[in-house]
C-alpha cells in the first residue's frame, strides 16, 4: 500500500476517511452522514466503521467513519491502529483505489496520524503469491493511501513506524512460504537480499563450521532432512562502540515433521511456520536497522528443517552438544530446545552480551495454557521480564510470565546422559525452559518467549488478516527503544 501526504484538498475524493472517538461524532458532518451514522448506532467505538455519501456540486463522495475509542484511554495508539486497520478491512477489495485520510479534521496530533498509517499498511498485507484463479472481488483494489492535514512531524513519525512495518511484514513472509520454498539455505539468502544497503552485518555458518565447533544437538535434528541447516547472524552495531550487544535468538525449524517421533499427519501443514521465532528476529533486525537504531544488536537464526529419513536423529540417541552437556533425545518432536542451545552457546562465547531473549514456538503446551491471547515468558532476571512485559502491552504482543524454579530440574534428570530432551507430561513449557536455562552462563540476563500460540492466527485480527500475525518484531523493537536507547 502506497501512503503519501497532501498539504490540503486539491479535488474531491471519491472515498475520504475521518477519524472519531467514541461518543464524539463531529457535528460537521454533512447531515445524509451524520443520521446515517446515528441511525447505524454508531458511537466511535475502537475500530467501528461506519460510511454513507455527501453530495458537493456534481461529485459524491463516500465518506468513512472509523471510531478510535476513549481518547484518554491507556491504548489510545493501539486503538488508532485499529481504527486505520478497519479501514483496510472494509476497503481493501472493495473495488476503491484510493482513501483520502483527513488527519486535521480528525485531530490527530503526528503519532497518532503514524498509529492510524500503521494499522492501515499491516492489515494491507497479504500473501497472494501463489493463487492464479482469484475472483475479480477477491482481488486487492485499495492501492493508495492520500493523508491530507497531516501535524507537524507526521513525516518522520512515519518514517520510524514504517521501518517497523516492513519488518513486520518481511516476519509475514519468512512465516508464510511454503517449506520449499523457505528452507535453511533459502532463508538465509533471502535475509541476505532484504538487508542488502541496510548498514547489517552477516554472518552464516554451515554444517561443516558447526560440527568443528561440536554443535551436536543442532546438527542431530537436521541430520535426517537433505536440506542441510544453516546459523545465521545479523549484525546491528549502531550503538556506542564497546557497548555489549543485546542478542536475540530465533528457533528456526523451516519444517517440524517430528523426525523419528513424527507428528499425526492432520495439521502437519502447519509446520511451515515452526520458524516463527527466527522469522521475528529477521523482521526486528530489518525494522531495527530500517530506522537507525541507536543500539548494538545481534539477531541470531538457528535455521534447521526436521525430517525422518535413514539417517534422523532416533529417540535414545545422545548428542552432545556446543557447551560439552550431553543430551538423551527422548523425543525427536523436541527439537527446537535441542537448535536453540547450541545457538544460545554460540552467541554467548561469540558475543559476550549481558542480555539474551530468545524466541521459538517451542511447545504446545504452552497453548494448552495460555491459547493464543498471550505468549509466554520465563526469565532468569525480573527487571528483564518487566521490561519485556511493558513492551508487550504497548505494542499488542502480548506476554504472561511463567515460573522457572529448580524444583522442575529433576523432571529432565537422565539415566545416562546430563539430561533427557524432554521431561514428563505435565509443565511442558516450563521444563523446556529449564532446558534452556542449563546453557545460560552465570551473569547473563536471559529470557525464554514461547511463542507456539501467537505466529500464525487461524482468523483475522486486530491488525492482520488469517496466517502469519508477524508477532514479535513490534516486541523486540520496542524493548529496544526502552531498554537501549531510552
């Protein structure tokens, strides 16, 4: 979607958009709309949409209303998102081409003008790549968006949220191909197109690089698929020279077939978008390096695809791994904290950084806990925690805090090994977060995002259509902004 600003009305649109909230519909309606939207009981409610038609001279226009809430709500930006994305909803294929947003007549000040611009463009997204027998209604139509009034300092309050939003959109991407279509060596050059002029640094190791460097548990789960796994790094460094990098690690399984312990068939479609978590960090390191940030940031893939051929990793089997632990798989479908420790010794050693937040769809009990209304959070630092609490709610990606508490540790106590993959039925989210926990070097902060339930969404929401939600990257980058930049 194409978004362009005008000083002031040069013709008469054909479809004009205002802004309202809730209870304080403007009484300079013409008045065909304003009973229209009385008589439709609209009120302005958070992305309420009501629209009729004024006559001017021998044009008509089409004049939209879309309700914003409370103005003194505390969700106040998150309610213009909405009410910009409604407005998508309604008019994307409606057979309308162009919206004219009058942002002075609906009073935004320069934020909240770039919160209605946001929910506009994301919930624009789509991924129609591979459907040939579209019907004409089907199609998208809404091209371009006019805003007309804009405040002073819309245009860089929209350049720093439209970074944001191609990185959300690039997450949607990586999350919406097919499996053979992104694949380990895929993913890795199609980072290395999008960031290409970004200012990113990145590095890629291949198998023959992990296994000298004893990535044991890595390379166990993508010995079974002929698609050979892939570490990507990308390097963000423009904070102060010296400073530590905050690091971000992504669970990144291009395809989840269970290996050995495969999965039922029914769903299994859905692995697809196992690489949720590497699929948010791509997207925040785009949006990070989009706007500048002031800030040194590593973003780390674990990038595998899990197949069950001759050759796959078999439940008894014990890998050892990067940080000299030792691993008795008893499950081959707990991959991803098998990928992840590795990534996490890696980064450690490579980096040196005083914070590590990973991301991974990493258990379906998490979903069993918390649906798909909140991802969640375990942490060994409760200053982190918060901070990635704050983050969530003021950019929509929700979290809830999980407990980590030695007293689960014996759940993944082995017979022959340091430790099993997996432990018993009951507490699977928190057991794979002890896991993890195990490859966490004393004095780092660290924290564990369980995203199982958030990546993919099975009907639309406040901001995205059905599929790849893009959950992650407006989290990491607003962590950013709070905990770095200040």
């Amino acid at each position: 979607m194409k978004i362009e600003f005008r000083d002031s009305a040069t013709d008469t649109p054909r479809l004009l958009a205002r802004i309202v909230d809730q209870d304080k519909v403007p009484g300079d309606l013409p008045r065909a709309v304003a009973e229209g939207a009385k008589a439709s009981r609209f009120t302005g409610k958070a992305g309420q949409v009501f629209d009729g038609f004024a006559q001017n001279g021998d044009a008509v226009t089409r004049v939209a209303l879309a309700g914003a809430g409370k103005p003194d709500d505390e969700g106040r930006i998150a309610a213009l998102e909405r009410a910009g994305a409604a407005l998508t909803a309604k008019y994307l294929v409606s057979g309308e081409t162009e919206l004219v947003l009058d942002a002075g007549a609906s009073g935004l000040d320069a934020r909240e003008t770039a919160a209605v611009l946001t929910g506009m463009r994301l919930r624009a997204w789509r991924w129609d790549q591979y459907r040939t027998r579209l019907r004409d209604e089907q199609k998208p139509t809404l091209a371009s968006v006019m805003v007309r009034g804009s405040p002073d300092g819309t245009h860089g309050e929209w350049a720093d949220a439209q970074a944001v939003a191609a990185g959300v959109e690039f997450t949607r991407e990586l999350v919406s191909e097919p499996a053979n279509i992104i694949y380990p060596e895929s993913f890795v050059e199609r980072c290395r197109k999008r960031f290409d002029g970004t200012g990113v640094t990145i590095r890629v190791l291949d198998e023959a690089e992990m296994r000298d460097l004893g990535m044991g548990a890595l390379l166990g789960v993508s010995q079974g698929s002929q698609r050979e796994g892939r570490l990507l790094a990308i390097e963000w460094m423009g904070g102060r020279e010296g400073d530590a990098p905050t690091v971000f690690v992504g669970k990144g399984v291009t395809f989840d077939s269970g290996g050995i312990s495969i999965k039922p068939g029914a769903g299994m479609e859905d692995m697809k978008w196992d690489m949720g978590g590497a699929g948010a960090v791509a997207g925040a390191m785009l949006a990070l390096a989009g706007r500048k940030a002031k800030a040194n940031v590593i973003g780390v893939c674990g990038l595998v695809e899990n197949m069950p051929d001759g050759n796959a990793m078999r439940p008894s089997d014990v890998v050892t791994t990067m940080s000299g632990q030792t691993v008795e798989v008893i499950n081959t479908d707990a991959e991803g904290r098998l990928v992840l420790c590795d990534a996490l010794t890696w980064v450690q050693r490579e980096y040196s950084p005083k914070t590590i937040v990973d991301f991974a769809t990493l258990t379906g009990a998490m979903l069993v806990a918390l649906g798909t209304e909140h991802a969640g959070v375990f942490s060994n630092d409760d200053a982190l925690a918060d901070s990635l609490l704050a983050a969530g709610r003021e950019t929509g990606d929700k979290l809830w805090r999980m407990p980590l508490s030695p007293a689960y540790d014996k759940l993944l106590d082995s017979q022959i090994a340091d430790m099993k993959n997996v432990g018993p039925r009951f507490a699977g989210s928190i057991t794979a977060a002890q896991y993890l926990q195990r490859f966490i070097e004393d004095g780092v902060n660290w924290a564990h995002c369980d995203v199982a339930g958030m990546v993919w969404a099975d009907k639309p929401g406040a901001t995205w259509d059905k599929g790849a939600t893009g959950y992650g990257v407006r989290l990491i980058d607003r962590l950013v902004r709070d905990t770095i930049e200040g």
